[in-house]
C-alpha cells in the first residue's frame, strides 16, 4: 500500500513539473516569433536579440568561403548604410569555425565594415534550421519573422529597401 502511494505521488509530481515547463520553442519560420540568441560581436560584446524589439532587424547567416555570400555582402554594405539612422540592425553573422580572425581578415580584404556577430559553433543556425548560406530572416519591430530568403539577394535594390522600410513602418 505504501508502495501505491508513493508511486501515486511521483506520478503527480511528474505531472505537475511536466506543466510547469515552458512550451518549447516555435521553429524559425515566417510568422512565428524570431527565436531569441546572444551572440558576440567583433569585439567580443554580446548581443541578443530580443533587445532590438522596436527595430526592423535582418538576421543573415553567411560565411567567408561562401561565394554566393561573397557576391551578397557589398549590397548588404549598402543597405545598411541606406538604413543608417533608422529603426534598423543588421546581424551578419558569420558560421566561420575560424571565427573572428576569418571574419576580420576577409573584412580587412575587402573593405567591408557590418555589424558581424560569431556562431562558430552552429548553435544559432541550428537552432533557425538553416541548410546553407547565405539564409536571412527579416524580423519585424514586434520580433516576428516576415520574411526568410534562402541564397543570395541584392539587398541594395531600390524595391528590396522600400519592402524592408513598409516593414519598419508596420506596413
């Protein structure tokens, strides 16, 4: 009887932290909230995610050897100095496994200045099921995801920064 009783207790217990769990996370898709991540910048300062709520936030994955992303960045260059001064953040970051000294180095090459965040563990693009790059999810100011482009864009075409300053402005 006592062995009942504990086993009816524990079962309960069970139950009871089984409601208590967070629901898991929703996948990285578009209309579902972006899933939140702290990543370190160039500098080694962190950056999360859900601080930027209120900005139109474009969250590329990339890498140096990439030459579809090669051929993306000098119009991601552009785009985020067309957005400067405006509720925009662009998050390059960059899968590299030689992280910051890759990424600086191939900056350096090319004269490329963006803000660059390191996941060179594939924590984050695993966690946005990512199956290559360049992959870009464009978050709106309320966190969700509007909109996710697999392969390269030219970021800097004058319809592509209207579409992403509607989006800015609730559009």
């Amino acid at each position: 009887m006592k062995r009942l009783i504990a086993a009816v207790l524990l079962l309960a217990a069970l139950a009871a932290a089984g409601c208590a769990k967070k629901q898991a996370e929703l996948p990285a898709v578009e209309g579902n909230a972006a899933p939140d991540f702290t990543l370190k910048d160039l500098s080694g300062k962190p950056v999360q995610l859900s601080t930027l709520k209120g900005k139109l936030v474009l969250v590329n994955f990339w890498a140096t050897w990439c030459p579809p992303c090669r051929e993306e960045i000098p119009s991601m260059v552009k785009l985020n100095q067309a957005m400067q001064g405006k509720n925009f953040q662009m998050l390059a970051i960059s899968i590299d496994e030689g992280g910051k000294g890759a990424v600086e180095d191939f900056f350096k090459r090319g004269g490329v200045t963006l803000p660059a965040l390191l996941d060179t563990d594939g924590q984050v693009s695993r966690r946005y099921g990512t199956t290559g790059v360049p992959e870009t999810f464009v978050v709106d100011p309320k966190g969700v995801i509007r909109k996710k482009v697999v392969g390269g864009l030219d970021w800097s075409h004058p319809e592509v920064i209207q579409a992403l300053q509607d989006l800015m402005n609730g559009k």
